[in-house]
C-alpha cells in the first residue's frame, strides 16, 4: 500500500481564493497532476480543489470486474446553487475559480470497463482569502452482487446428495445458499449477496453421511458477478462438518500456507501441522482448521491422522486478522493408507485341531483395543456417536443408544455408537460374533461388512444382519438379511425365529465363500445365497462394523421400518461378547 499522500496550504489574492482537497481511495492509482476548470464564477471569489488517489486491493475467489480505478468522476455543489462536474483519469485534480462558502463533493470511481466501483463524499468551507484541504474516503460500493457457484461428483457415486452451504460474515452472520440439485452435480445462483468478504463452506451429503466438503474465502462487489466451481472427485464416509469467517475490509488477503503437510501416511500414524502467515505484518491472527468441511478448531498447529480411517481427504486452513479486515486460506490434500494386518492371536487351548482365526477379540481387557477397533465419533444415520458409548464391561463389548429428548431437540440428533475394524481388507471366511440385542421397540443393532476402499463411489459390497426391535420379542421373532452393492440391485429377506434373540447371547454369523453367503445362528444356517441365482456378489475386500442406531418414523421415510425413536431418556444396550474370523479354505 502506498503512504497517502499530504496536502499544503497557502494563502493567495482575494479574487482567486484556493481550496485544496485530499481524496483517499481504496484502489490502486499511480500520481499525476491535471488541471480542470470548473463552472464557478472566479469573480465572487474563488479557490481551488486538489483530489489525488492511492490504493490497496485484495482477496482469493474474486469478482469478474476490476476493482482498479482508472477514471473518476468529481460533482461539487456549493453555494447560491453553484456546482461543477469533472472527469480524470489521473490521480490529482485541481478544480479553481470556486466561489467562497460550503462545497459538497461527491466522488465516484470507475475501472478499465467503465463500471462505477466506488464513491466518496466530503464537504469543505470555503473562507476569503484562505486555502484549505478536505479528505474524502472512497470506499467500494454498498449495494448487492451476483454469487454463482457450481459443485460436481462422479455420476451415480451418491445415493442421496444434498448440499449444504453457508456463507458467514466476519460478525457470525450466516446465509443458507439454496443448491438446486442434478443427477451428479448442483447449482446456485443468487443476485442478491451483500458486498463484502465472506467464508464459503460446503458440505457434501449421501443421505445423512458428510462425503466431501470445502471451505473457501469469497469477495463480493456491486453489481458484479463471483463464481465459484469446487469438483469433489474423491468422497468419503463418514465425513464431516463446516464453519465460516469474513473480512469486510479492501486489505490485501493474508497469504496462507500449512507447514509439515504429507501426501499420505499410514493408518494410525500422525501429522503435525502448522499454519504460516508471511504477510501478517505482526498483526493478531486466529486460526480455524476444517477437514472435509468438519471444524477441528481453532489455534495455530494441529496433529492428524491418529483415528483416520484408511481414504482421501482434504484439509482446509482458514486465517482471519483480529480485527476482521484480511483473511485467507490453504488447503492440502493426502491420503490414509490401509494398516498392516494384525497378527492373529492365540485364542487357546482346544479339542482337535486347533482353529486358525485371522482376526479374534474377546474383550478381555480393561478398554477397547484401538490396534484393533475404530471407535465412531462422527455422524451417521441422524445420530451422533461417541467413544463414550462403546466401552469394555465384564469381558464384553457394550454399545449403549440414547434419545435424550433435551439433546434431540437442541441438535436434531440421537445419541447412537458405532465400531469398526481398522482393517479394511479382510475376504471369503467365516465371520461369527456372540451377540444380545436389545428388544426394546425402535433401535436396530446391527452387524455387517462394508466396503469404503473405492473413492468416489457408494458403499461398494455390503452383508447385513440387522435386529429390528419392533420385530423381536417373546411371542414372535425375526431377523433381517441384506445384500447391498453399488454395482447391483439391494437384495433382503426376513427370517422368522423360534426363539427370542434378546433372552441370551447366541453366536450369529455369516460364512462367505466364492459362490455363496449363509447366515447362521448356533450353526445352524437359516438362509443360503447364491451368486447365480441372485442379482449380487462379493469379490472385494472390506470391514467388519457394529452399530446401533434409531430414527423417526415417518409415512413414505426412513424410519417406515424401524418405527423409531424408542422411549426417551433411556440408555439401550447391545452387548458383544467376542468376535472371530476364520479365512475361507477351499
């Protein structure tokens, strides 16, 4: 920015009396000096009016029109209806020959395309005899712009997309931006958008799953147009969240950058980031971090990737001045690599021989072994999950759900729980898990494989045993079976059992092979599917995950089946006793 510019005073005759004023623009302008004649009648005494302009500029995802002025416009009214009306192209202006009295001066500032870009006003007195100065400030245009913005995803990757975006004002002011929504991609337009600085935030949806997101720093000006194009090729789930920050100010944008950053590191493993500022000018600076569009707060430095599922993601870094006036951002993109497969533990002494599993956990520790387990923390299926309701009790796994009716009502969300492995490349075998359920109306406790290794792309292959509790009970029970993928039609059935699965713990299971799925219970095989004779398959690997979850029932909605939410302020457990997988043997 360059120093602006003094303006001197001198006395002169009383027939050509001098008035000097100083205009400060914020747009950038070199100095020259131009003389113009106004209409004012010298006779009644007169002065001169000197304008000259200086500059700053700033920002990341910019206006379509310039914001540099090359052209002013200059109208003054003074006294006894005199005025005068000028035009420049450089920097200082001189008006002489003003008839002594108060002068209002309006200035307005124009680009290389003529389009008005700014305004100052200021008033002067003029006295016989003397010569003064008037500072006038011109500052951009207050009135409304355009915002366009479009986002993208790989066709057919969402079953359900939603976007969600919001602008925020530097004050915590926020706009919901409406999205229209296409088959793999959305839109927005808007010719209504305050001008100033403002934080974009994205979040990208498959149902109630954050898969993407992106936050951005975004200028708006009078009457002209921002756009914006964010290309989410690479999606994730679970996901995350977003929040906003604005810079109302013309200062130059703030030139971020994230030290420490890798391209990718291996599950469990973490990164120690930094945020760099090299044009903070000793200013007071606070930090917000995002990942996938989710807060993970605020400072200057943040670690990484400790309980990062294996995936693509994208870190965002958004820096703001204390005082509101500059703001910019970074963003770093990296992947979490697959871990490497644990060892399989010895599970004991055992008639005959002895069973080889590929994965086994009793639960005999004091907590969770996070080696082996990824505990839920994010959303998913309009609750939100927490380490605090998977734990280790009495040699068992608990998960505990929750409709505490304050908290609903407050976030819209359950309190559910969620558990995974850490592993995602497991294949054919035998899965088999001790389990209670619940019988308790409207929660689902549940066990399942899903595969989340191809970016951009739905669940890919996915076998389901699911509780429905409105199902359950002493004098009538069933269990429900699934086959999902993204490359084939869903396929379910119920199955009707003689028994009440929530009385005690029974060993439920699936056994995959090349051919077929079979679920059992006790060993003994309640369903059989068959590959050719079925619209879908398993041939990729995957994960193993429990959790247990509710929603609301509505007519025509997701909740239809489940008939949710049970009764409130009431913690529900599931319990697992062990679990094992023993690898397919032709």
């Amino acid at each position: 920015m360059k120093p602006q510019p003094t303006v001197t005073v001198k006395s002169i005759a009383f027939s050509a009396l001098l008035l000097m004023f100083l205009l400060l623009l914020a747009a950038l302008a070199a100095c020259h000096n131009d003389v113009l004649q106004g209409d004012a009648d010298p006779a009644a005494g007169g002065g001169t009016l000197r304008v000259s302009l200086g500059h700053t500029a700033a920002l990341s995802l910019l206006p379509d029109i310039s914001l540099d002025p090359v052209a002013y416009r200059l109208h003054g009214n003074g006294p006894a209806g005199q005025s005068f009306d000028l035009q420049t192209s450089r920097a200082l202006v001189v008006v002489e020959g003003l008839a002594a009295g108060t002068w209002a001066v309006t200035v307005d500032a124009f680009n290389g395309s003529g389009d008005h870009i700014g305004r100052g006003i200021g008033n002067a007195a003029v006295e016989a005899g003397m010569a003064g100065s008037l500072p006038i400030t011109v500052r951009p245009l207050p009135g409304p712009g355009t915002l366009e913005l479009t986002a993208e995803w790989p066709a057919g990757a969402l079953a359900a997309a939603a976007l969600d975006a919001r602008l925020i004002g530097y004050g915590g002011s926020q706009l919901t931006l409406p999205f229209e929504l296409g088959s793999h991609g959305a839109e927005f337009s808007s010719h209504d958008i305050g001008a100033g600085y403002y934080t974009l935030a994205l979040q990208l949806r498959d149902g109630e799953s954050v898969v993407a997101g992106a936050v951005e720093t975004v200028r708006i000006a009078e009457g002209a147009r921002t756009a914006g194009r964010f290309v989410f090729s690479e999606l994730n789930v679970p996901a995350a969240e977003v929040e906003i920050v604005i810079t109302p100010e013309l200062d130059e944008p703030l030139l971020v950058s994230i030290s420490g950053s890798r391209d990718s590191i291996a599950a469990g493993e973490t990164m120690q980031l930094e945020a760099r500022v090299g044009n903070a000018a000793g200013r007071e600076l606070f930090f917000a971090w995002y990942l996938n569009g989710n807060s993970l707060g605020g400072g200057p430095t943040v670690a990484l990737g400790a309980d990062l599922a294996a995936g693509s993601y994208r870190l965002d870094l958004v820096a703001y001045s204390s005082d509101g006036l500059r703001s910019g951002s970074a963003s770093h993109l990296f992947s979490v690599l697959p871990a490497a497969a644990d060892p399989a533990p010895d599970p004991g002494p055992d008639p005959g021989p002895e069973p080889v599993y590929d994965f086994i956990d009793t639960f005999e520790g004091s907590t969770v072994d996070s080696a082996k387990w990824r505990i839920g923390t994010w959303r998913e299926h309009g609750g939100q999950l927490s380490a605090d309701r998977v734990y280790v009790e009495d040699g068992k796994l608990v998960m505990v759900f929750e409709y505490d009716s304050d908290y609903y009502d407050q976030t819209g969300l359950f309190k559910s729980s969620a558990i995974q492995t850490r592993r995602d490349d497991f294949g054919y075998g035998r899965w088999e898990a001790r389990l209670k359920p619940t019988d308790i109306d409207g929660v689902l406790p549940t066990m399942y494989t899903i595969d989340w290794r191809e970016p951009g792309v739905r669940t890919r292959q996915e076998i389901d045993i699911e509780f429905v509790t409105v199902n359950i009970g002493d004098d009538y029970s069933e269990v429900h079976f699934a086959v999902h993928g993204a490359d084939f039609s869903s396929w379910a059935t119920q199955v009707e059992l003689p028994f009440n699965p929530a009385a005690d713990f029974h060993v439920w299971g699936f056994d995959i092979s090349p051919q077929r799925i079979q679920w059992f219970v006790e060993d003994i095989v309640l369903y059989e599917y068959w590959y050719d004779q079925q619209p879908g398959w398993i041939d990729a690997p995957y994960m193993l995950k429990f959790n247990f979850w509710s929603t609301k029932f509505e007519d025509g909605g997701s909740g239809w089946w489940i008939k949710g939410p049970p009764v409130a302020n009431t913690e529900i457990y599931y319990y697992i006793d062990w679990v094992r997988f023993t690898p397919y043997s032709p």
